[in-house]
C-alpha cells in the first residue's frame, strides 16, 4: 500500500467514523445513567432527514443542520417520556420509533423531492486545520474534514471531562449504577435519565446531519442503514467508557473504508462480504468478546422508587 | 415506664416533633396516631417487631413517604418535607436499612453525590473525611472502591455519608443487622458521640441489648401504634418487651426469645438422642471458583449425621450462598464430592437431587423458592405437581384439598389454597416453603439457609418447631444462618466459615459464643479445643 492510498484510507477511515462516534458518545452517556437507546438510528435518520430538506429550502446549510438538531428533541423526548415515565420497555419502544421514522422520512421524501431525487443539497464545508493539514500528503486526505467533525471531537473531549470531574458525571454514572443512592441523595434520578436521553438526542442529530449534509449533500432513503445499532454496539465494545467507545467506532468506521480501499488495491473480494464487514465485527464485539459484566447495572430498567 | 415523661419535656425543646401521624397504604394503617419527641442530645430507640410500622415512621420523617394525617413540626415550624432532598435541607439525615451506595465508585464519589454542583473537589472531600474519622472514629480509605469493602465498612461509608453534611436529626434504620459483634459495638460508640455533640439520633431496632447498652429514651411501636414510651429503658427492659409482642416474655419460645436477646440463649436444651451415628450428608472437599477465579468456597469438608442439626455460622458473603446453591445443584463446584448415605449426588441437576431426598429452604426465597406469581397450592407443591394430573391436565380441586390440610398443618394463613403467593405475607410465604421442603415423602437431609429472615416472632418460633420436629424424625439438617444466637439454640455443631473456609467448629454451647464471634472475624480456633465432632 503506498502512503498515497493509506492517507486515503486513514481520512475515509475517520470520516466514515465521525456518525457513530457523534452517535455512540451520546448513546454511552445515555446507556450510563441506565436508559438503553435503541432509536438512535431513527433520531440519526430523523436528522439526517430534517437537516437535509432544511439546507435544501433555505440554501443554507447551517440552518439545515439547526432544523434537524431541533427535529430530533420531540423524538427523544419521545423515547425519555416512554422510558422513564411510561416504564416501556426500552428495546422494544426503540424499534418501534426506528420503524416509524423510516416510514415517516421514507414518505415525506417522496411527497417533498418526488421526481428529482438525489438532487443536490448545499452542505456543510470543509476546514483544514492549520499545521496538521500542511503535512503533505496526510494533511489534505485525513485532515482536511467537515468542520462538523472538528466540532464533534470538542463535545467528546468536553463529555468525557465532564463525567470526569463533575457532579453530573458522578450523577450519572450512579443513576445507571444505583439510583437509589442518587434518589436518597435527593436528586432526581427521572431528571438526570430525560437529561440523558435528551443529550443523545442531540449528539444523534449531529450524527445524522454529517451523513446527509456532511459527507454526500444528499438524502436517500433508510440512509442510516444501521448506524445507530452500529453506535450501540462500539458502545459495548467500548465497555462504557469514552476512550473505548472512540476506538471502537474507529474501528467500525476503518472496516467500512475497505470497502473502498480494497478493489482499489485490486484485491477481489466479493463486495457483500465487504459490506458486512462491520456488522460482523459488531456481532463478535457484542456477542463474545468483551463480558457483560461491565455494563451500568440497571441498565433498559426504569426505576421505581 | 412513663405515657410521658412532664419533667423532661419542659427542660429541652424538642427538634421534632411528631404530632398524631396517621399513614396509610391502601386499607393498611401503617401507623396510627404516632406522637412522639425527639430531642437534641438524646439517643431515642425506636422498638418494635417487623412490620410494626418502624420503617415507615423514619420514611414519613426522611419525606420519602407523606402522612395521611396529623402533624409533624421540625424546631417548631409545621414540617411537611416534599422528598429526601428537603428533608436533608432541614438537617435530617438517614442511614437506611439497605445501603444505597453506588459499589464501583470510591469512597469520595459516594460522599460527593449529591452534595456538590460544578467540579468536584475530592481533595478537600478526602480532608473532610479524614477529620471525621478523627472526631467519630470512623476509619475510611477515601480512594478504595464501594465493592472492595466489608459491610461494617460500607456502612461507616453511609454514615459518613450523613454526617459531612452536619445534620442535626440522624436517624439509622435496623443499622445493626448486617454487622459482627465488635462492629456493633463501634457503631453505638459512633451514636453515642454523635448524640453528645449535641444532635438527635435515632436508632431503630430490634434487639434488647442494645437499647439496655444506649437508649436515653424508646419508643414502642406494635402493629402502627405506640404501645409504650420510657425514660429508663434499662430498667423498663420487661414492660417494653412485653409491650412489643403483647404478651409474656416466659410464653415467649425461649430460642426465639434469645434471637432477639430478650433472654438467655437456653442451654441444656436438646433431647440428643436422636441423633444416630449414622452419616446422612457428607460433603467432601468442596471448592468453588467464580468466572474470575475467586475461591468462593475453599476446600469444605462436612458431615451431618442423621438427626442432627449442625449450623453454619459466619458473616453473610463468606461462602454461605455458594455452599448452599452448590448443595441445591444450582451451581457447580469446581472440586469436591457431595454423598446423601451411600449415593453421590456431586453435580446433580436440582430435580435430581430433591428426588435423592435433600429439602432445600433457599436464602432468597422470592428469587429462587417460590414462584410469585402461582397460586400458594401450586406453590406448596411445586416440585410434585405431576402427581396431581391425570392425562397430563391438572387436577385442581385435589391439589387444593390437599394444599388446604398442609396449610392447617403448618398453620399458614392465606384466603385459601388459590390466594396468589405474592399475596401472603413474608412469614407465611417462608412457612409455605418450609411446608413443600419438609414433606418430600423421602427426605433425609434439610438444607435451611437464614430461614428465619424477616419473619416475626410468632413465624420464628413456628419455624424452629418444624425444623426441630424433622431432625426428631431423623432428617439430618444444615441450617446456615448469620444470627449466631438462631445457630446457638437450634443447632447442635456449629462450624464458621470465613471467607470461604473452615475457621473452625465447636458445639453449639452459649458460652462459646466469643470463641465463635472471633472466628467469625477470621481468627483461627486457637482456643477452641477438640470437641469438633462430638
């Protein structure tokens, strides 16, 4: 492989990272106060949606990806209020909104761009950061990225320190350890889950902002295609921490560039297979790699006081 | 004994003061017309039996639950706490009878919940925590982790807990229970010092010794009611005692009498005759692992003769649970061998092992002796229910009839025979167990694990007859139990595990009770001499 064709595969390799790990960060704060998130993929698709149409009517892709922030609130709110409140069971109301948003975004593009699907949609753009992006040949191909991902590693950085170091890190970690401690301590357990759930929300509609009017200005239906389950999954992977989750989804997004890279180099592997690759890797990441015993232990439960 | 006592109340203010409370759930009167005074400087004991309503009484003042009437009034201004974080605002603070401590965060982290906004500052936390160890005697690592620590460690967490936030109401619920004898004793030095620094304590209880050793003043609670107040508990011990169960303390079974050290543990207490020198249960070397390669249980070697009742003693978490789940053929031993007479019953599936003869009375009763949910027949006879089918359908009004004369028997009380388990109280759901284990039509060996938890006075006695009525049959039986005063008159050995081993064994003589207690704590039998297998 000449260095060329590695930078490549390096920059697809983070961009086609970027949805999950804005995704799976806010699914892991989530999961860690004890709510499990399963209709992060219909919140990215909503997004993706949303955000779409809104830089489509507008011209504007900045007030695309505003649209499809606030899209996604009602949807969280939606799964916080059946989770929490309601006591749904959380896999099951999950799905159900993932099936319902595909619907809904599958019609709604039909009734809206009709004949000219795939038209082109104004996106997010590029920056290149100074002194990273002028190393040649890395520079321009790993850094030179939609600022959205630039913005996404600052809110991994500022997550991380604020489970760290502060009480509402300490909160939340308890609420998906023992909320009853935090209950006895007089916080509100209910508050800090709507909080979360609301939070990954928002880290979802970024998610799903990058895929439509980030990386391909455009929205196809059902575009998401697993990604949010992907997102859960690097969770697991990444055993509930912030580190973990990054480089599990790094290494989603690494399996997914070879889809690429590969027939570039010439080696002849049946696309399919390639396409798999991922999910497989997510499957064997989920299923027997890595104990359950270090998930928050009353994670999916609502709690009773 | 006084109603109350005038001299005193004109003297001190009280802090709060609790004035007709009435708390209902549904048709249950939890607490009926509660008064009570509780004054600063003052250890006031809280007494009475399980669901005599004590818990709820600390509830209503923590704000957890909300009377249904009368009035509580808090530094004399009406006190209506809206949850545990007004009533922590107020000063009141609660150790709860079930820790809530998040167990993979440190020490710190714990304290710090819920105290602080914005970043936390856990130096000055850890400082904090090193001045109280100082002032109450309450040694901590700041920096170990919840799981990593004993219980009687875990519960200095919970009371440090409380007392950094400098409460001037400390109310402990049942803190005793779960701890060995000299942790006890440095919890009441804890109250004690806490009182005289010029704060209410309250500590609700059970157990006579100590109210006698600390009470400046008791309340009794019997079924929602205060039955009886004093100024000088120590000298009032019998009137409080017969307050709180209503009747004699001579009527009292004298075994259950001594769990609540009401009495002396009785001595010359067992016709041993019936023990025949014949093994029933051996239990050969057996060693179990968990996933992580703990030794949960070390090399236990054990032999029960028919007829006889031989104890385990020790702190809960030392082995108990993994001896008694291996036992039921709910989980494997890594090594060892288990024979029931002549047959070997090592790794038998637990319908196997139950038809070889074992009766098994699970620790957990909900999680594993019972199914809630079924009907107290099907419960009683849950593990013969083919015998009740013809044609593969149930035979329900047989298995009623049949399920209503063990109900007589055993003196459990329900609606009727297809009251819903989950319906019954937890005594009679213990008592129901008892029954379907008891009656296996071959049984030679009973295994009881802390049959006795959370049953009342009338329910222990019940039970003991029972377990005592089987061993007279020849039924060989091994009762694990973390009430040491339960192992000393029910049993006739008694062997301690620590963490997973044999420290020692003795008989179950009253007056080897320290030897007991200090092996408990993990010392070697130094002292205990011979009489191993008596």
């Amino acid at each position: 492989m000449t260095w060329e064709l590695f930078a490549v595969f390096l920059g697809s390799s983070i961009r086609l990272a970027t949805p999950l790990l804005l995704a799976g960060i806010g699914e892991m704060v989530s999961e860690r106060a004890g709510v499990l998130n399963m209709s992060i993929e219909g919140m990215m698709l909503t997004s993706a949606f949303a955000s779409a149409v809104g830089a489509w009517a507008t011209g504007d892709p900045l007030i695309g990806l505003l649209i499809g922030i606030i899209a996604v609130q009602p949807v969280a709110l939606l799964q916080a209020v059946l989770s929490n409140t309601l006591r749904a069971n959380q896999i099951v109301s999950g799905i159900g909104i993932n099936i319902l948003v595909l619907g809904a975004t599958t019609l709604a593009y039909r009734e809206i761009f009709g004949a000219r699907s795939r038209a082109e949609i104004p996106g997010l753009g590029k920056i290149k950061p100074p002194l990273l992006g002028d190393i040649p040949v890395l520079g321009p191909a790993v850094f030179e990225q939609v600022w959205l991902l630039y913005l996404g590693i600052a809110l991994i950085v500022l997550t991380a320190l604020v489970l760290r170091y502060t009480s509402i890190g300490l909160a939340i970690h308890a609420a998906g350890a023992e909320p009853k401690a935090v209950d006895k301590s007089g916080l509100s357990v209910t508050r800090i889950r709507y909080g979360c759930v609301l939070f990954a929300g928002f880290m979802a509609s970024l998610a799903g902002a990058f895929l439509s009017i980030g990386d391909i200005h455009t929205f196809t239906e059902g575009m998401t295609r697993g990604a949010g389950y992907l997102a859960i999954a690097s969770v697991i992977f990444g055993k509930w921490r912030v580190g973990g989750t990054v480089l599990a989804c790094l290494l989603f997004g690494a399996a997914t560039a070879l889809q690429f890279q590969l027939p570039a180099l010439g080696v002849d592997v049946p696309n399919a297979l390639l396409i798999m690759l991922p999910y497989l890797l997510a499957l064997l990441a989920v299923g027997g790699l890595v104990g359950r015993q270090m998930a928050p232990a009353t994670l999916g439960e609502p709690f009773r006081r | 004994m006084s109603t109350t006592s005038g001299i005193e109340t004109a003297s001190v203010e009280p802090l709060l003061s609790l004035e007709a409370i009435t708390k209902r759930f549904g048709s249950f009167a939890a607490l009926s017309d509660v008064s009570l005074e509780l004054r600063p400087g003052e250890i006031h004991c809280i007494l009475g039996e399980n669901g005599a309503g004590k818990s709820t009484l600390c509830n209503l003042i923590f704000g957890v639950h909300r009377p249904d009437g009368g009035a509580m009034r808090f530094r004399g201004v009406p006190f209506q706490p809206s949850g545990p974080a007004d009533a922590l605002g107020h000063g009141i603070a609660m150790v709860h009878q079930h820790f809530s401590l998040v167990p993979d965060m440190t020490v710190v982290d714990n304290v710090l919940l819920g105290r602080e906004r914005g970043v936390l500052n856990r130096r000055q936390c850890a400082a904090q925590l090193e001045k109280l160890a100082v002032d109450y005697g309450l040694p901590l690592d700041p920096d170990a982790k919840i799981e990593d620590l004993s219980v009687g460690e875990r519960q200095r967490v919970e009371i440090v807990k409380c007392l950094i936030r400098d409460p001037s109401l400390f109310v402990l619920d049942e803190p005793t229970a779960v701890l060995l004898p000299d942790e006890i004793a440095a919890l009441l030095d804890v109250c004690r010092r806490v009182a005289s620094s010029g704060r209410a304590v309250v500590l609700v209880t059970h157990k006579l010794a100590e109210i006698k050793k600390i009470a400046d003043r008791v309340t009794v609670l019997r079924g929602g009611r205060v039955v009886a107040t004093s100024a000088t508990p120590a000298a009032d011990i019998d009137a409080l005692v017969r307050a709180m169960i209503q009747g004699n303390v001579e009527a009292l079974d004298s075994s259950a009498a001594s769990v609540l050290g009401l009495a002396p543990v009785p001595r010359a207490r067992r016709d041993r005759s019936a023990i025949v020198k014949t093994e029933a249960l051996q239990i050969d070397g057996l060693t179990v692992r968990d996933s992580q390669g703990v030794t949960r249980l070390d090399n236990f070697t054990l032999t029960v003769d028919r007829g006889e009742i031989v104890g385990v003693a020790g702190v809960e978490g030392n082995g108990q649970s993994e001896l008694t789940a291996v036992l039921s053929g709910m989980m494997a031993a890594t090594e060892g061998r288990i024979h029931l007479g002549e047959a070997e019953l090592t790794g038998l599936a637990p319908k196997a092992i139950t038809a070889a003869g074992i009766g098994i009375v699970p620790e957990d009763r909900h999680a594993v002796g019972c199914v809630t949910g079924m009907s107290l027949a099907e419960n009683i006879y849950l593990n013969r229910l083919d015998e009740f089918t013809r044609f593969g359908f149930l035979k329900r009004s047989a298995l009623q009839r049949e399920a209503a004369a063990m109900m007589q028997r055993f003196d459990v009380r329900a609606r009727g025979p297809a009251a819903t388990f989950s319906s019954l109280s937890g005594g009679n759901q213990q008592k129901a167990v008892l029954a379907r284990e008891i009656t296996l039509p071959n049984l030679t060996c009973l295994v009881a694990a802390q049959p006795t938890r959370g049953l009342d006075v009338g329910a222990v006695a019940a039970v003991y007859d029972h377990i005592r009525a089987a061993s007279a049959r020849g039924v060989a039986i091994l009762l694990v139990s973390s009430e040491l005063d339960e192992l000393l008159s029910v049993a006739d050995r008694i062997v301690v595990l620590y963490r997973g081993r044999i420290m020692g064994a003795c008989a179950a003589d009253p007056a080897r009770r320290e030897d007991i207690g200090a092996m408990m704590a993990g010392h070697a039998q130094e002292h205990v001499q011979g009489n191993v297998h008596a």
